[in-house]
C-alpha cells in the first residue's frame, strides 16, 4: 500500500470548524481591525443555546459616566441572550458597578470614535444578532415582543430599523424634527459594521434590512446641566468628523447656519408647538451649529499654521 494511503483525512466538519475559527481570528473591520482573542473564538463557535426557536441576540451597550440612567436601559435589555458593555475607563461615577449587577461581559476601551467603540465590541458577541442601544434608551416590552416575533419568522432581512421617541426633559418631543425616528439598531453579527465617525455613527450592513414599528424610548436631555456637560464635547467631535470629511468653515457659515437651523426647526418642523421645550430645543440646536463651525474655524486656523514654514 502506497504511504501516503495511510493519511487519514480531516473529517469536513472538523475543517468547517477550523475554517470558521480561522475566519474568526483573521476577522478585518472596515472601520479599524481587532484581531479576537482566543476567548472571543470560543464564544463565537460555541454560542449560548437558542430560547424560544428564535435566533439569539447579544445586547451590546457602549457608556461613560451614565450611571442616572443605565440601571433602566440594562433592565430593559434583560431579556437577550447576552449582555455586551463597553465602558470608557475614564468614567468615574457607579456605571461599572451598576452594569456589573446584569453581566459580566464587561470590556474597557477608551472612547475615540462612536464607531470605532462599537466594532470594538462586535468581534466580542457570541451570538447571531446584535441589538445596540445607547446607555440613555430603554427597549420598551412592545419593541421586545416584537424583535422576538421578527426573528422567530425568519423574515430574510439581515437587519432592522427601529422607531424611536426622544424625551427632552422629561417630556417626548413629536416635532422639531424629533418625531418618528428610524435607527438602524438591529442586525446580523457577521453583517454589519460602523464607519468611524467620532459622533452619531452609522452601521453599514451587508444585505436587506427591514423595519419594527415599535419604538424604543430616549432620554436624550434629562437636565440642561448634564446636557451642557456633554456639549463641548459632542460639538469638538463633529467639527472634527466635518474636518475629516473636507468641510470648511467661515463667516457665512458662523452666522447664517445657525439661524437657518432654528428656522427649520422652530418654524417648518413645529417646534413652536412644543412650548418652552421646543424654543429651548431649537435654541440649543442652533448653538450646537454655530459652536461646531466655529470649532472647525479654529481647526483649519491651526492647520494653516501648521503649514507654514
């Protein structure tokens, strides 16, 4: 008998196997590459056991410093296979203690990109779909049946929009141009991934995505303090995303975009309707425009300078 007779192939579903853990390892995100680690590789091929004839479903929740409201968004996702937190580790109030009560699934990774946060996180689920919420949004009981039922059918979709309502002190805001929000929220592990914007990232999927008439709730702007913390913040980060994407700023923009912001919201969306929250809302709205074009002024100010010999 000829030697290499004696070899015994590999059994297909040992190579699949191999395959998959390759795949895994090897794994390229549009929006920056994280390599998994032997323990992501083991939760991805030997995912928790399905519930209810259903598809699982990982929660994956990005936060720093959210500890008014992330007790309530954890609670809401309670029921999904797996829970997925990302925390900043310059957070310094209970958010850790808190989100460590749902999980253990508990990952550290300093902020630098909305985007970038979540791909971060996506290599690390065990399970088929991902549902994100923010640390400030609640999944209502009507929504969860509802994602239950979608994933049950097998409907073909490899993601799904979700309604949601935005609260502006207290109170949900329907006009302003916050009424009916669609946001891509839900979608299959393997499909999708965010670009690499700093703020208000958005999930790029490969294949048809579906809607959920349920809405999910934000508490977006709980007190005028917390939101005037955040401020500098977000308008840094998207005069920074304008300044990647080409954009320029100058006087016209300074002043003219601003005050068309607060005519289209207060005006044709609404917003007068919405009483003092929808003159605070569009004011601010306003302020957010002029702080960030004025930020990004600043930007090509210290480009120029930095150009020179």
């Amino acid at each position: 008998m000829p030697a290499f007779s004696l070899i015994r192939p590999a059994a297909p579903a040992i190579i699949d196997r191999t395959k998959e853990k390759c795949r895994i390892m090897t794994e390229h995100l549009d929006a920056g590459v994280y390599a998994a680690s032997p323990e992501d590789v083991a939760q991805r091929l030997n995912p928790p056991p399905r519930a209810d004839g259903r598809d699982t479903i990982t929660a994956l929740i990005i936060t720093c410093d959210s500890e008014t409201t992330i007790r309530q968004c954890m609670e809401s996702v309670a029921w999904c296979d797996e829970i997925i937190v990302v925390v900043d580790p310059r957070s310094t109030d209970a958010t850790e203690r808190i989100v460590r009560e749902f999980t253990d699934r508990v990952f550290f990774n300093e902020f630098t990109s909305d985007g970038l946060q979540r791909n971060f996180a996506i290599p690390k689920a065990s399970c088929e779909w991902i549902l994100v919420v923010d640390s400030d949004e609640i999944i209502t009981a009507e929504l969860r049946d509802d994602i239950i039922k979608r994933l049950r059918d097998n409907s073909g979709f490899d993601a799904f929009s979700l309604l949601r309502i935005a609260y502006f002190l207290g109170k949900p805001i329907k006009r302003c141009g916050w009424g009916r929000e669609s946001q891509l929220r839900l979608f299959r592990r393997d499909k999708g991934r965010y670009d690499t914007r700093r703020i208000h990232a958005g999930v790029h999927v490969n294949g048809p995505a579906g809607r959920i008439d349920s809405f999910m709730l934000h508490n977006t702007i709980r007190d005028l303090r917390g939101y005037l913390n955040r401020f500098n913040d977000f308008t840094s980060w998207s005069s920074a995303d304008l300044w990647d994407k080409g954009r320029r700023s100058g006087t016209l923009a300074i002043v003219v975009r601003p005050i068309m912001r607060f005519i289209k919201l207060y005006f044709l969306k609404l917003g007068f309707l919405e009483g003092r929250r929808g003159l605070l809302l569009c004011g601010f709205a306003a302020f957010n425009v002029f702080s960030k074009y004025a930020k990004l002024w600043e930007i090509q100010q210290n480009a120029q300078k930095d150009a020179r010999p």
